[in-house]
C-alpha cells in the first residue's frame, strides 16, 4: 500500500519577539498545507528543537493571528551549542518529530544556528529573517522593524508634547541592539533635534550647541537615543552589562538614556527628562507593512522547502522576496552606513 503520509515541517521562532512573526507563520503554514505537506509548531526556539517540545499548527489554528503581536510558538534565546549535547538532541528530535525540514524564524542569532545545523549536519532548514533592529544583511527589511519604529515615534511624539509644555529637553532611549536604525528612523519620524547611534561617535560639544540653539528657538527639545551609542564622558565603567547565551552583551541596564539626559542637563543647565520605551516598542499588533512582509517570507519559505532549496533563507530584495544563502545573512551585522551620516547633518 503507498504511503499517503503527508511530509511534515517544523517551524519555530528563536531570539527576540517581534511583531509579524504571527503574519509570517500564517503565511508559511497557509502555503506549505497547500503545497501538501503538515505542520507542527516547536515551542520557544532552539528550546523546542533541543527538548523535542511541539504544538499543533494549521490553517484554523493560524487564522486570525495576522493582527497578533508576539509569538504563538513562544521563544527564548536558547543557544543549542552552549547547551550541553544540544545539537545532537536537536537531529535526534529532527528524526523523532519525523521532521521533512525546518523553518527557523529569527535573526542573527537564530539564523546562525540554522546555517551551522545546514552546514555541520545537512540538516533541511530554511530560514526566515526577522528582527526590530534591522540587523540583518541580505534582506532589504526585516519585519518587526517597521512597527517598532512607528512605536517608538508615537511615543518621541508624546514626548514633543510635554516637553513642549514644560519647555524641557527631552530625551527617548529605544532598543535596536548595535545597530542605530530604529534610533536613526525614530529621530527623523519625530522632527527630533538630535540622534545618537552606535556607528557614530556623539560629538558631545557639537549636540550641545545644536540643543541649546533648538532651545533658544522653541523652548524644548528632543533627543532619540539608542540604548548602545557611546557617551564618551560618560565612561565605560558605570555600563556593566551581562551576556546572553549568544555572547550578545544584554543592554537593558545599561541606561543610555539616563546618562545622555544628565549630561545634557549639566552642560546645558535646562530641565531634562528622559524615558525609555523598552519592551513596549516590541509588542503589540503590527503594521500593514510587516503583515505583508511577513506574510512573503513566510510564504516563500514553504516554497524553498517545497522546491529542496535547503540552506536559504527568504529575503526582501527590492520589492521581490527571493531565496538567498543563508550564511550571507548571518556573522556580520548590517549598520547604519556612513553614507546616512550626510542625511544625519541634513536633518539634526
Ligand atoms: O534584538 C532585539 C532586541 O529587542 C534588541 O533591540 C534588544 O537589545 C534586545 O532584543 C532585548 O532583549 P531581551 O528581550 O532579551 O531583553
């Protein structure tokens, strides 16, 4: 009797939440069902691979979760090669789970992983960028950025006002990692008067005179930083910071935002509040832009496992998605080029 079993593809999420992961794993369990194969969900990232842990996925499971910020699969920042025997019990799961392929969902991190299991092991993996800090080389876009940064500019845009009506300066720390794109997005979004990226040196006396020329304009300010950029006088030692499993120093504590505004409230001697969106710029529902780059990518990775393209990752080229070699996205960050730096002077 032929065997009528259907092939079976596992998806997970690895690394940080972002919205739009939700869209792309619609869109990829959408057109794998069509393409005749099953689904199943590995729970929390790596963590589900390496533990065997799974939920189930389908097209009335994945519906309505276009609109959903997050992950229905969990995730974690679980590193399969700092734990111990993890990736053999990542291919011994492979096997048991009956696993045709894998789509991996993640960023730089994640995706690592993904190219080492193709690699080492010729495991069947595909990848699918994502990621708020845009990170990612390769891919254009990854999703989840573009609605962070409307986040974090509805929230610099309230900032505006209160420091308008306080005639203070006010100052945004946002997320982003090393990279300064969502500082840089966010500052222009908002009319800011000033960004602090990582990939740039801050000028301490130059954004002083810029502030203190702004405030003698319209008696307030605004200031995006990213959590990583360097405050020279504010020194290295008070920035202690622990490492995750991917040796990623983690940055939460590390309170950019409260240095820069005390620095600028001594040197300049106006009123400075600061905030830091945090975690808020990564939830909730995401923007029409990443449903539908999301749902791309998803889709384009159920086509790479259908036509045995393993090893690559679904990309955003233009406006195309395409496959592309997954190890060309992974191992160096892409930043913020110098060529914004003219565009930084045009608009700060
Ligand atoms: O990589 C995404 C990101 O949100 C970074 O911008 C940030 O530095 C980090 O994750 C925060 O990680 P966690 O959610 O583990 O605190």
């Amino acid at each position: 009797m032929a065997n009528t079993a259907k092939k079976r593809i596992g998806i997970l999420t690895g690394g940080g939440d972002c919205p739009g992961l939700n869209p792309a794993i619609r869109g990829c369990v959408y057109a794998a069902e069509r393409y005749g194969y099953e689904c199943v969900g590995l729970t929390d990232g790596w963590k589900g691979l390496v533990e065997g842990t799974t939920t189930p996925l389908n097209r009335e499971i994945t519906e309505y979760i276009i609109m959903k910020g997050g992950t229905i699969l969990g995730t974690s920042r679980t590193n399969p090669v700092k734990v111990e025997d993890g990736v053999k019990k990542c291919l011994e799961n492979f096997k048991k789970l009956d696993l045709h392929a894998l789509v991996a969902m993640g960023g730089d991190d994640t995706l690592g992983v993904a190219t080492k299991l193709y690699k080492d092991h010729k495991l069947n993996v595909i990848g699918v960028p994502k990621t708020m800090d845009n990170d990612l080389n390769v891919t254009d876009y990854t999703f989840g950025f573009d609605t962070s940064v409307t986040r974090a500019m509805e929230a610099a845009q309230s900032l505006l006002d209160t420091g308008a009506s306080h005639h203070r300066i006010m100052v945004l720390e946002v997320m982003g990692r090393h990279a300064g794109w969502v500082a840089l997005y966010t500052a222009i979004a908002s009319a800011a008067d000033f960004v602090c990226i990582p990939e740039r040196t801050i000028d301490t006396s130059e954004m002083i005179r810029k502030l203190k020329e702004s405030y003698a304009r319209k008696r307030f300010a605004l200031v995006v930083t990213s959590e990583a950029a360097e405050l020279p006088a504010a020194g290295e030692d008070k920035m202690k910071h622990a490492v995750d499993q991917f040796g990623h120093r983690i940055l939460k504590d590390r309170g950019m935002g409260e240095h820069i505004s005390q620095f600028i409230e001594k040197q300049t001697g106006i009123e400075t509040r600061f905030a830091v969106i945090g975690h808020m710029q990564r939830g909730g529902s995401p923007t029409l832009f990443d449903r539908m780059l999301a749902t791309r990518v998803g889709i384009k990775a159920a086509e790479l496992v259908h036509s045995g393209q393993f090893g690559m990752m679904s990309a955003l080229v233009g406006n195309n998605i395409v496959g592309v070699p997954l190890e060309n996205a992974t191992g160096e960050l892409k930043t913020v080029s110098k060529d914004w730096f003219d565009t930084m002077e045009l608009m700060f």
